[in-house]
C-alpha cells in the first residue's frame, strides 16, 4: 500500500469519525459516527461542508452502534447513496460572517475571522 492511500485511510477521525463528500449526481453528505453513526444528505448546489448546510439535510441511514473503518464507511455510503467522491479542502470553503468584528470571510468551518481569533488566543480582547 502507497504512504498517500494509508493517509487517506486514515482521514476519517474518530470519536467522532466524521466525512463530508458528494455524490454524483451532485448531492453534499455528511457521515458522521460517535456512538452511533447517521448519514445525512443535503441538496444538490450546496457547499460539501455540513457546516454550511442552511438546514440539517435529510437523514437516509442510521444505526445505533459506531463505525470508525474508513472502508466500512465508504462502503456504506456507497450502500445508501450509490457513486460518490471525496471533496478537496477548497470546495468546502464558504463565506462566514465573522460573530465579533462582523467582517465576512472564506472559512470551512470557523465562525471566528483570524483577526479576532488571534486577539482572542492573546488576551487582547
Ligand atoms: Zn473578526
């Protein structure tokens, strides 16, 4: 096995082992496992990021035990979703507004702009 597969085997995380992706047809998902796992999809043109999801999305599988494999994972997705691909860091970037200076900003997930986030790690604020 090359060292980039295992690293992209390894991506998943645990506690909990999260994977936001798309579907070919264009639908976002979001697996999601931590005791017990959810697979949620979202609709087709939005961002690849449950982050950036305006609503929950729709649950299409659940079960009440956990799963960490990364294989037993993309096997599952493909299970309840059919083909889909992994999404590059860039393509899950969308515009936030930052909670304290309100200055709006490409973020994957944090709601908190650099400026702010680093006074705050400071103290200066
Ligand atoms: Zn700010």
């Amino acid at each position: 096995m090359e060292l980039e597969d295992e690293v992209l085997k390894r991506s998943y995380g645990i506690c909990p082992a999260q994977l936001d992706g798309i579907t070919e047809d264009g639908r976002p998902f979001y697996f999601r496992s931590r005791g017990s796992w959810s697979l949620r999809v979202g609709k087709p043109g939005w961002i690849p990021n449950v982050c950036a999801w305006p609503t929950f999305g729709i649950v299409i599988g659940y079960g009440d035990y956990e799963i960490e494999d990364p294989d037993t994972i993309d096997e599952l997705v493909e299970e309840y979703l059919g083909p889909w691909r992994h999404v590059t860091w860039e393509e899950t970037l969308f515009d936030q507004e930052c909670l304290h200076c309100k200055t709006v900003f490409r973020s994957d997930a944090s709601n908190i702009c650099m400026d702010c986030l680093v006074k705050k790690v400071l103290r200066l604020e």
